[in-house]
C-alpha cells in the first residue's frame, strides 16, 4: 500500500515538475522572441541607416590634388563608412543607360559635375549630424554643393525612434507578465508541499535550511526550462532564416549568444526570487492558515 502511495506521490511530483518547466519555456521563449526581434529591429534599422549617401558635387576648376586630398580626409572621417569618386564622364555614362539615350548629344555638352559620394555609418544618419557635416565640407572651396535627402533621414529618424520606443516598452510589460506567470507556477509548487515545510520548521529547521532546497530546486527547473526555450528559438530562428534568408538572422552569433544568456540568466533569476517569496510566505503562516 505504501508503495503504491510513494508512486503515486512520485508520479504527481514529476508531473508537478514537468508543467512548471513547460511554462517556464513557453513565457521565456516568447521574451525570447521579442528579444530576437527587439535586437534585430535596431539592425534593420542601421542597415537601412548605412544606405543613405551624401553626395559632394566639385566645382568645375578643382585640382586633382585637392580633389585627392579631400577624398583622403573623407575615408578617415569618423562618419565615413565608404567612399567613392564619380567623375562627370561616369556619371553622364549611368545617366544615359538609364533613360536610353545620349543626352550629351542633345545638348551638345555634360552638364554634370564630378563629384564624390559618402555612405555614412548609422550613428551619423540623424539630420542634426548630416547638417553639421554638409556645414563642414561645404567650406571647402572645391564644394560647389552637398546634397542628400533631408525629408527622408527626417522621416527615418523619427520613425525609428517611435519605434524602438514602443518596442522597449513592449518589452517590459511582456518582461513583466513573464515574471507573473512563472511566479504563479513557482508559488503552486511549492504550495503543494506547504506541510513538509511547517513540519521541517517544527521540528526546528531553520527558514534558511528549509528555502535552500527550494531553490536551488527551482533554479534547477529554471535552467532546464530557459534551456527548453532556446532549443525553440533556435528552431524557429533556422526556419525563418531558411524562408527569408534577407533577414540574416543568423548573421550575427555574438547577439545570439547574448540573447541565449540572458534568456538563462532570466530563468534563474526569476525561479530564484519567486521560490525565496514564496517559501518566506508559508514559513510565515501558522499551522491552521496553511489548509486555506
């Protein structure tokens, strides 16, 4: 009879274990996930940022010399991030190919200028730095005009900042709604052995003795469950690289492992504080509160 008892109590513990890792990984899996795109939305974000170029039109009598010297102090600049002349000849060659005919025929002359283009790193793609730097070059006396599309870094700025807000913030209530709901789990576990708790106290265990168990118990379910979610997330990470490899979402392994960490990190911390409260929370009760 008592072993058929110990069994069944067996069986119960390791299915109470079994929901409580299985919750843990889906609320850390979908933190996880609004990580993964969190991270890879400010990517994006640069990415489109790098593609915006400042165009430096050189006046007609500008020396080779200066116009080398300038390409020179352009590629050390600390916003450059790539660099390229385009002389008048090139230019009117692209022009041509793309309306489909010599317009230098028709008018009888290039109107064109030479001039160099700029890819800026994304720190630099705000209007405030892209206006101090088309104030800068323009003192240069072989800069006959700095041009680049101002409404767009406006309308690009702006957008990303309201979006890496709302995503921020996202972030936190759902960072919030998974402390909940692990909590919860954690605080039903050990709900179903308050007895041994109070019995171990009256026996005189001290609170420390009796909570060490508990958590290191919990943090254990924590690591197996924050484990169980990044197996998931690996998993959907191949999948949706494979259908949309553009993404790159495997580009970046240093982002990944952070991501992984922290996801670990998460599950250990949160079983770690939810199991403390929750055993402070019966250890606190007397012995006729614990059947309510």
């Amino acid at each position: 009879m008592n072993n058929s008892f110990d069994k069944y109590q067996k069986r119960r513990l390791r299915s109470s274990y079994f929901s409580v890792i299985i919750s843990i990984a889906l609320v850390l899996f979908l933190v996880g996930l609004l990580g993964l795109i969190l991270l890879k939305t400010n990517s994006i974000a640069n990415h489109f940022k790098e593609k915006v170029a400042v165009t430096i039109f050189l006046t007609e009598n500008a020396k080779a010399n200066d116009v080398e010297i300038l390409k020179a102090e352009l590629k050390k600049a600390e916003y450059s991030k790539d660099v390229k002349y385009i002389s008048k000849k090139e230019a009117a060659k692209k022009y041509s190919e793309e309306i489909g005919e010599d317009f230098i025929d028709f008018l009888g002359s290039n109107p064109l200028k030479n001039a160099i283009d700029v890819s800026l790193k994304s720190d630099y793609v705000t209007p405030e730095a892209m206006a101090e730097i088309e104030k800068q070059l323009l003192n240069r006396s072989i800069v006959a005009e700095v041009v680049y599309d101002k409404p767009l870094i406006e309308l690009l700025t702006k957008n990303i900042n309201r979006i890496s807000f709302w995503m921020l913030l996202f972030s936190a209530l759902f960072t919030l709604i998974a402390v909940v709901l692990i909590n919860s789990s954690i605080r039903l576990s050990v709900y179903s052995k308050r007895f041994t708790i109070k019995t171990m106290q009256m026996v005189g265990a001290t609170k420390g003795f009796i909570r060490l168990p508990f958590i290191w118990k919990s943090i254990k379910l924590g690591i197996l469950g924050a484990i169980v979610s990044i197996l998931g997330l690996i998993g959907f990470i191949f999948y949706v690289n494979k259908m949309v490899p553009e993404i790159e979402l495997l580009a970046d392994y240093k982002v990944l492992a952070i991501l992984f960490a922290g996801i670990i990190l998460m599950g250990i911390l949160i079983t770690w504080i939810s199991t403390f409260f929750a055993t402070q929370r019966f250890l606190n009760l007397r012995t006729d509160e614990l059947y309510y």
